[in-house]
C-alpha cells in the first residue's frame, strides 16, 4: 500500500532529496518513491533515478563512518554524576534487557537533538521499537529511569514528536503526561532548515605546517550554541556538559 503522490516540479524533487540526506532517511525515503513510480502523477526524468542511486550508494559508504561516532553513542552521557547513573542501570543484569534498550533508544534521540537537530532516523528506529516492541517494556522501571537521569522532560519532547510527525497515536505512547508540548512546532522546524549540520561540523584542525588554528565551519559551531540554548529547558543537567564535552571533542582533531 502506497500513499497517492502530488504533482512535484524538478525543483520539489530535489529539496525533498536534500532533506533526505540531511536527516540520513536516503534509503527509505527512496524505497517509498519506488513503490509509487507506476503512479499516474509520478514523474521522474533519467537524471533524477541516477541521483537517487549515487545518494543511496553515497549513503551506504558514510553509515559505518555515522554510526561509529564514539561521541554520539547512547550508552553514556557526558554529565559525570548521570553517566553514573546510566552505567549502573545498563551493568544491572536483573534488570529488563528490552526496558534497557528503550532508555537506550530514547538516549540516541536526546543526544542527536542537542547534538545535530531533530533526528529523523532515530525517531523512527524509536517508533518502530515501539510499535514491535512496547508489549515486552516495563514502562513504571523506564520512567523512574527517565527521572532519575533527568531524561523525562526531554522524553516527552520525544513522544509529541512521534505524534505529530509519525502519527502516533496516544494509546501507543505509555510514556506521554498528555500534556501537548506547545513548542513542538517551533522544534519541527528544523526538519525543513538546510543549515543543520552534524556534530563533526565544527570540528577544530590544524594543517601540516601551519602553526594555527581554525574550525571547519563557523556557523556549524553557531548553530550549536543555538540549539544548546534552545533545548536547555528540556535537558539542562547535560546541556552544559554536552556542549563542552563536544566543544573537547572537537579539538581531539588538532595535531599535537
């Protein structure tokens, strides 16, 4: 089953392909425009086909560079005292292997929101997880996870998102207060604005034989402040931390 697809110029064709790499949704966005190509309406030239391919072998090649990125990795947090926290959670054994992998899940959105912007791919991997798995979760041991790390305000960001973007509906979401985030709007934003950049973006560097130093991308470095800002209310025990953490993580990349 496919949805019916609107006429779209060249132009439209191509923005939808840059949000399609930018939120790294290359594959499955490109999965649905093959089940709709015997549309009536559907309308794509020979070029248009080539540059999807090359974006989806583009894809392939830079997955295992995204996914390995130690900073962004679920399993700690840059706050001391809640990475404590996080670590005894996940050395637990007693505890519920599939409540740990949600806490782990909702970890990833968090720390690619404050890192990258609203992360398309991980809020999907999170809304499949919960539609396949939320039987087998113990959400009462989830959320006192979630207050204990801080992580609930942030976590109810995450469930409006699925709402509102996904089509959640609330008796999927056991987590939701069900109280509406009125800022999920402004939030959503993001997923249109072609100035987000990654992490990596601003990182520092130092050329062979040049004595000084500057960073890749100036206004990455910006837009990370900005977000910083913008969801510090949400998260602020690791807002701070995060921030300098990834502002240290981007001079490992200066020569000694």
């Amino acid at each position: 089953m496919s949805e019916q697809v609107e006429p779209m110029s060249a132009y439209k064709w191509g923005q939808l392909q840059q949000l399609a790499i930018m939120h790294d949704v290359v594959q499955p966005v490109y999965s649905g425009i093959e089940r709709c190509k015997g549309q009536f309406f559907f309308q794509l030239t020979e070029q248009q086909w080539n540059q999807w391919e090359k974006a989806i072998k583009e894809a392939k090649d830079n997955q295992e560079t995204y996914e390995t990125d130690k900073f962004l990795k679920a399993d700690h947090l840059t706050n001391p005292f809640l990475n404590r926290r996080l670590q005894a959670i996940l050395d637990d054994e007693n505890s519920d292997t599939r409540t740990r992998q949600m806490l782990l899940l909702i970890i990833r959105v968090a720390r690619h929101i404050l890192n990258e912007g609203v992360p398309v791919r991980q809020l999907i991997a999170l809304g499949v997880f919960l539609r396949s798995d939320a039987g087998r979760v113990d959400f009462t041991t989830l959320e006192k996870w979630l207050r204990q790390l801080r992580l609930y305000r942030i976590a109810q960001l995450e469930c409006t998102l699925l709402m509102n973007l996904f089509g959640f509906e609330t008796h999927e979401m056991p987590l939701w207060n069900g109280k509406q985030n009125k800022d999920v709007e402004r939030v959503a934003q993001e997923l249109t604005e072609f100035t987000n950049t990654r992490a990596q973006d601003f990182y520092f560097s130092q050329d062979s034989g040049n004595i000084f130093v500057h960073t890749s991308n100036g206004a990455a470095m910006l837009g990370h402040i900005r977000r910083s800002a913008r969801y510090f209310h949400y998260f602020p025990s690791e807002t701070l931390t995060n921030f300098f953490a990834s502002f240290a993580h981007s001079l490992s990349h200066i020569e000694e």
